[in-house]
C-alpha cells in the first residue's frame, strides 16, 4: 500500500512570490484532458507559505498548509502534471494527474491535498500516489472522498491521480506495466518495455498505433502489424516472413 508520509514529487518551481499559468503539454500519463481551471483559469500557481501557513490552488486542487508546517518561507506549486509517469494499467484515469512541489519539501505538521475528480460511470474513485525517487504508482491509504474531491493528508509532497480499479488483471498494448503484467496474445511474445513502461508486441503482432509495437524508432503500425521501417535490421533475403513496411535488403528494411 502507498504510505502517507515520505513522498518527493516533481520539481515546479517559481521564482515569483505568487504566479499562475495555464498547462502547456497534455499530462505525460495520457490523460484525456485538464481538470477544470479554478477561478483564475490557471493549470498552475505558486505561492510562497511561510510559518503561518497558506493555501495553493489550481486546476481544482489544492494543498493547505497549517500553521507551523513550515519554519521559513518556501514556494509551493499545485498544478496539472506535465511529467508524471504513466499510471498501472489496471486503472483509469477519472481526471487530471497533479505535481504538488517541490521534490520532498518535508513538513513538521499533516499538510492536506485535495484532487478532484470526475463521476465515473462504475467503480469507486481511488486516490493513487507516486513518489519522484521510484515513480511507482500505489493507492492512497486513508484517503477520503467527498463532493468530488479526494483527500489525503502528507508530510512530503508527490503526484496525485484520481482513479477507478479496473477489473482486468493485466495491461493491454500501449498500457503502463509497473503493476500488472501485460496481457498475453496468442502466438505472439507480448512483455513489458523497459523505457516507457509499457506493454509492447514484438514484430510480426497485432497492433493500433506505433507505440503498440516493441523494437524502437525502427518499427512501427503498418497495416495494423507492427513491421519495420527503412533501416530496421530485422530481415533477409530468405526470411518470407520477415514484416517490412518496404522490401528487404540483405538484412535492413528499405
């Protein structure tokens, strides 16, 4: 289970007292879209709380410092994650991801965090962490729900996720692997990519997009199969099996 103290998260900072900004890249897990902007129409803000607390909001998050947290001033940023890794595959994302910063701030009392989510049409809505040193992505224990909003209560701060368990015990093409393992296709090596984290099919296997297939920049989705592109050195002459987008060439793709 995510413990609820201990966490670093993803560094944010601002050098400006108080500053917001709208988000500038869709968030890294594959969200859908943002969370609706808090009043001030900002993805991010930045504020800096000191020894008699404070609160940071943006995108409907928002962190509340008690008095005391803090011993000396220190910029504080809530905002929409841009950096995050990608989430299990055994769950949905029912909202944005949020980078509450910076790495490992650590404070002297329970700071709160609060991240809204959207109704999901089945399931519980779930509050799943992931620390900045082992970007593992693990349930909130204690976490509360209530009017849209899931709570917790931290001593560091991390990425947050809004979330509904999925009844699937394994990740599909494109999907994170950290949690599960990656579901099996018949007469076809499916495994877990170590770059990026996710489910990927080796040459030859059924696909959707580029990110579905293993084997690099030199493969891709051609005709729903992942095969090689110019350059891939995956084939030969007498290989009548061997996937290229073009013809064969010795042992490359042309």
């Amino acid at each position: 289970m995510f413990r609820r103290c201990g966490w670093f998260a993803s560094v944010c900072l601002a050098a400006a007292a108080c500053s917001s900004s709208p988000a500038s890249q869709a968030p890294h897990d594959g969200a859908a879209g943002d969370a609706p902007a808090d009043s001030s129409g900002a993805f991010s803000s930045t504020k800096t709380i000191g020894p008699a607390g404070g609160t940071v909001s943006a995108g409907g998050a928002s962190a509340v410092v008690p008095a005391g947290a803090l011993a000396t001033p220190m910029p504080i940023t809530v905002g929409v994650a841009s950096d995050a890794p990608p989430l299990p595959g055994n769950v949905t994302l029912i909202g944005s991801v949020f980078a509450f910063t910076p790495h490992g701030q650590p404070f002297d009392s329970l700071v709160t965090i609060n991240v809204p989510y959207t109704a999901p049409a089945s399931g519980t809505p779930t509050l799943y962490g992931a620390s900045a040193d082992d970007e593992v992505w693990a349930a909130v224990t204690g976490a509360t729900i209530a009017n849209g909003v899931l709570s917790t209560q931290v001593l560091h701060f991390s990425w947050f996720a809004p979330v509904v368990t999925s009844t699937s015990t394994c990740g599909k093409l494109s999907e994170a692997c950290i949690g599960p393992s990656c579901c099996p296709i018949a007469g076809f090596e499916v495994g877990c990519d170590g770059g990026d984290k996710t489910c990927k099919v080796m040459v030859g296997g059924p696909c959707q997009r580029d990110s579905d297939c293993a084997g690099g920049e030199f493969i891709a989705c051609v005709g729903f199969t992942c095969c090689g592109k110019t350059g891939a050195g995956i084939c030969s002459t007498s290989d009548a099996t061997a996937c290229c987008s073009g013809g064969c060439n010795v042992m490359f793709c042309q």
